[in-house]
C-alpha cells in the first residue's frame, strides 16, 4: 500500500502570471510548495497526523495535498481561495477546499461552514479547525490557491 | 516505484449538500469512501487483481481510485454517475467512468459501450464487466458519483 | 514517503473516440502511455532524473506524469496539447503543460514562453528545453494530449 502521511501543513498564496498555469504555478511558490509534485487527493486528515508548520520537503517529492484553486483573467476582479482542516478529539480530521470571486475572509467563512457540515453528516464533534486563505485582486491573469500538503 | 494495487471494488453514491463540496463529500459518504484520500487515475485495472467487495481500509489512507461525478444545482435535474471495469481473459482490464443528466441506467449503458471501444481500440476480448451506477434528483445542490477503488 | 522518481519521458498523442473519455483513453493510446494509471502531478522534474525514452512500464502501473490535453467535438476545429521539460545547470527541473486550439506548433512555442517565466520567477538559469505536442483536426470527438510521465 501507499503510506499514510504523518504530518502536515497549511498554506496559501496568490499571484499574477503571464497565463494561467504560470499564474498558478507562481501561486504555488508563494506558498511555498511551488517546487513539489503535488499528488491531489481528497481531503482526510489521517488519525494521528501532526502539524509541522516548518517542514522541508525536497524538490520534486510526490506529496498527497488537498488544494483549492482559482484563476482569472478579469483585470479588478477579487479571487480567493480557502483551506481548512477540521480536528475530531481522538481520530481522523477533515480538509475542505473553497475558491471563489470574493475575499480571503469570505472563502474563510465558507470553509468553516463546510467544515460544520463535513462534521455533522460524520455524527463527529469539531474541536478545532486550521485554516489557510489567500486573496487577489486580478491585474491581467491572477492565481489564488490555498493547500493542505500531507507528509512523512 | 509505486506499488500496483492488487485489490478492487466498484462503488457508487449520491447525495444533497449545502454547497457543491459537501454534496460531492455526502456522495462519498454513501458510497463508503467518504474517509478515505482518494487520489484519482486513468484507468487501468493491473493485471490479477482481485474483487473485494467488503474490504475495510482505514481512514486517511491513500487510494488510487478512478471515480466520475457530476454536481448541480438546478433543482429538480435528474443527474446520475457510473463506473464499469472490463476484464480480459488473462491480462489487465480497463476502467471507464461516465457522468451526466441522466438515469442511472442510462449512464451504465454508456459505460458499456464505452468499454467495448476500449477493448476494440487495444484488440482485445471483453470477457465480462462489473458496474456500479447511482442517480440522484436534484433538490438544491446534489452530486452522483461512482467510483473503482484500487487497494492492497 | 512516497518514493521520488528517477526516470522520465516525454510523449503526446491524438485521435478520435466515440465519446470524450474514449477519445482520451485513444490518445493516451497512441501516446504509448494508455495502459498505465496515470496519477497527475504539478510539475517539477526531480534533482538527477534521467531521460528515458524506451521505458517499457508494466500495465496498471501507478505512474506519477504531468500532463494536458484537449477534448472537443467541434468538427473541423484544430486542437493541439504540448508538455516541456525546463532543465536547470545542477538541480531540478521544471514541468509545463499546454492545451489550446491551436497548432502543435503554437502550443510548443507556447511552452516554451511558460518555461522561461517558472525560470526566470525561480532566479534559475534555463539550460534547455525537450519538448513533446501533438495536433488533431477533430472529425467528430477529438483529444489532444501530451505527458511527462515520471518512474524509476
């Protein structure tokens, strides 16, 4: 089997680029998860796994990562893009993703109601939750990303 | 590398949910995958795999599964997902996933025609199919999906 | 963790299908990559991959690859997808896909002006390029795709 990850951290950033993948590809290095081959994956937190804020990862790792995204090309347009994951008290946690044309407090507020929902439909207690959001006001080609990576 | 799954099932679910995130996330939920890190392939089944259709995998693990859905939010709208897997005689299979504003049935006819043009195309003998399909009318925002697991 | 590759290719395929899906799996077909689980990746070559283009992979493999493609059932309508490579002197690489209606041609030299920006936002030298795009004139539905699968 693929092993399950035993850490993980939040992050989010946003950018202009000359065209859409560069603009997410210079979203992702203000993350600063740019120079990994993110794997997406939905959107568990395994039981047990620990927050390392401060990790390094290689470049080039595969890394499961749970991610939202938005790119636009609508010069003043204001995007975001959320994550967040939400703790139980003695087992696995849940991560949500959400971007949209709004700000980075709004995508914030639609991840914690997502992270309600995700909860109740388990029958599970939310005890906590870590979010991560970025905003960006669109010049020409804007990128906003938001991403649990997951890792060892 | 990574190691070639060696265990399969096929499920299928749908959902409502407050937002397009949670409906696809309820719809994994019915379908018993909704703890799981799913992460998305293209479509093989590895040769000598095996049906499991009971397997437990624990919550958080990496799945590489291949999967179809479709969310709307148009009320009313009958929407439906499918997945089928192709055998051979002696070698892998295929996997074909298909989604859209349909029936249930009508979506696992789909998939059969898909997967005789897959067999067609590779010059190989369909032996037998396995399918899994689940519809879903459309109250506020709703999701069907239908999924092949791949697992060890 | 999950183990880093350490070999690649690049490869691009196109055909018809009778169906979207059929069509992908086609040109994943003619592409040489059909018969693999592709698990997508964003986009870095790993520190001291090496460049294999002969790589026989065993069918249902899980293949970490970066890729693009274009469907579209517009008859007539010319459809390209091009992948590059963007080396660097000493370190990792860089991985961009593209995907227009266009000519494999464009799509190429649009690769290219993606790779020298991921450079030049890294502060990193580019020492070359190896690029893979592929065209389709659709007759009824078409794909166009190009990959950078990575293995070990």
């Amino acid at each position: 089997m693929l092993p399950t990850p035993k850490k993980f951290f939040v992050t989010a950033g946003s950018s202009e680029g000359k065209n859409p993948l560069n603009a997410f590809d210079n979203a992702l290095l203000k993350g600063k998860i740019g120079n990994l081959n993110l794997m997406r994956v939905t959107s568990i937190l395994p039981p047990g796994v620990e927050y390392c804020p401060d990790m390094e990862i290689p470049p080039g790792s595969l890394v499961p990562t749970a991610y939202g995204y938005i790119i636009s090309d609508v010069p003043g347009e204001l995007i975001a893009a959320a994550v967040g994951v939400g703790f139980s008290n003695d087992t696995f946690g849940v991560i949500m993703e959400y971007s949209g044309k709004c700000s980075e407090g709004e995508a914030a507020k639609a991840i914690e109601r997502m992270l309600i929902e995700a909860f109740e439909t388990r029958g599970m207690e939310l005890k906590g939750t870590k979010i991560a959001a970025a905003e960006h006001r669109v010049e020409n080609i804007g990128c906003a990303l938001a991403a649990v990576p997951l890792w060892y």
